[in-house]
C-alpha cells in the first residue's frame, strides 16, 4: 500500500499561515500586555499561535478546530511544553463552542461564521470588554484580472476578498478600533507555500515510481501554478490587531 502523503496537511509548517516566527512571537508577546486571562482560538489548527500566546500571557486557552488530526498534534505539543492543563483543545465548528474570553484569535478561519464582515461581527461578541481580536484574512494586494483569477482557484471571483482598506472598514463596522494594521510579507508567503508542498515534494523524491506518484505530482503541480501564476502578489494577507471599548 502507498505511504502518499495527503496534500496541505501542514507537516513541514509551523503555522499554517503565511506567518513568520518573529511575527508570532511580537503578536504574543504584545498580547500579553494586556494581562489577559483567557485565550481563544477559532480555527486553532495545531495550537502553534495559541500556545504562544499563553506562554507568554499566563492565561488559560481554548482552541478550537474541526481537524481531529491538527488538534491530536496541538495536544501533543502542548504536553511536550508543559501547558497541557492550561490549554483545552475541542474538536468542532467555533458557532457552537467558542464562549467569551480576553484575547480572541481567528487566523485563515473567518469562514466558519460566514463572510468576512459576519465573522467580524460574531467574534466582536465573544472579546470581553477592553480585550483583543487578532484576525487575519486574505485580502486583495491590487484588484485582479481575469487572468489572474483564471490561474486560481476554481470558482473564485473579484468579490470573494476586497482590499485592505475596506477589510479594516468592516472590522470598524463591527464595533472594533483597530490598534495594528499589517500584512504578511514575500517572504513570510514563500516560507508557507513552499512548506504547504514540501512534504509531497520530498516524498515524490523517494517514491518517483510509486503507483500514486502521478497523483502526487498532478496536485503539487497544480497548487504550485495556482501560487506562482494566480494569486502571487496580488492576494495578500492581513493581521489586524483590534481593540474593543471598555
């Protein structure tokens, strides 16, 4: 039986995100300030930006996710940091499990409540008085052309993302001040789509004649031209730091 790894399960990242570790890092170390005593994650993956988050706050976390298999790898990092009884991670959707807390996280993941401004709205409900959201999403670097959209993904439109001004536009409308507006770099990009393939791509260099090799090519060929041909410097990523009133 082939030992084929699955496209984008995220093996060779840290996080699955076009995020560097000294931006983590800066993001939990400013979040701590605030002294917060609750972490929540909403679409947590492995836990990596929230066990960060709480190592350097002293909070307690919650992250959850709807991959059984990202979350069995958070709780095993956990352990090995020793933030096991300070973190639970629960496998489901974030309507049905996220309560409240101090610090709320919504990396990539704005899908599970919906568009980006009905997320905004549902996470404004779940940060405490005088907390913080971090939320990234994906936005528009400039508009694209219908050559580039041709080069992405399957069905996507102009409409699915807007730009940069109007993501903090609907950040504002849901009731938030933004303190930090900032957007991943080429770098931090090239790290993440390069480490989304380097599990199949090592793979496919120890296995060129396996029967599922084509399969595997097929897919890491296609994900690579959906980057370097499509959405390349013209779909970025954003991370806004927000505040909410007392």
């Amino acid at each position: 039986m082939s030992d084929a790894p699955e496209f984008g399960t995220g093996a060779c990242l840290e996080f699955m995100a076009p995020l560097s570790t000294q931006r983590a890092d800066r993001f939990a170390a400013t979040l701590a300030t605030t002294t917060p005593h609750t972490v929540l994650d909403v679409g947590c993956g492995w836990g990596e930006l929230l066990l960060r988050i709480v190592a350097a706050s002293g909070a307690n976390g919650t992250g959850i996710d709807t991959d059984g298999r990202d979350l069995t790898r958070a709780r095993k990092n956990a352990a090995a940091r020793g933030l096991a009884r300070r973190v639970t991670f629960i496998e489901g959707t974030g309507p049905a499990h996220a309560t409240s807390a101090d610090v709320v996280v919504n990396i990539g993941a704005y899908q599970a409540f919906g568009g980006v401004s009905d997320a905004l709205r549902a996470l404004r409900a779940l940060v405490n008085p005088r907390g913080r959201l971090l939320f990234g999403a994906e936005m528009w670097q400039r508009p694209p052309t219908p050559q580039d959209l041709a080069n992405m993904w399957p069905g996507i439109s102009a409409d699915d993302c807007t730009d940069l001004p109007g993501l903090v536009d609907h950040a504002t409308a849901a009731g938030f001040r933004p303190l930090r507006i900032e957007t991943a770099t080429s770098a931090e990009w090239e790290e993440f789509e390069s480490g989304l393939a380097a599990e199949g791509e090592l793979w496919l260099l120890g296995n060129a004649d396996d029967p599922a090799a084509d399969a595997v090519r097929t897919k890491l060929d296609a994900q690579r031209n959906i980057w370097l041909s499509g959405h390349r410097d013209v779909m970025g990523f954003a991370y806004l730091t927000l505040g909410v009133p007392s």
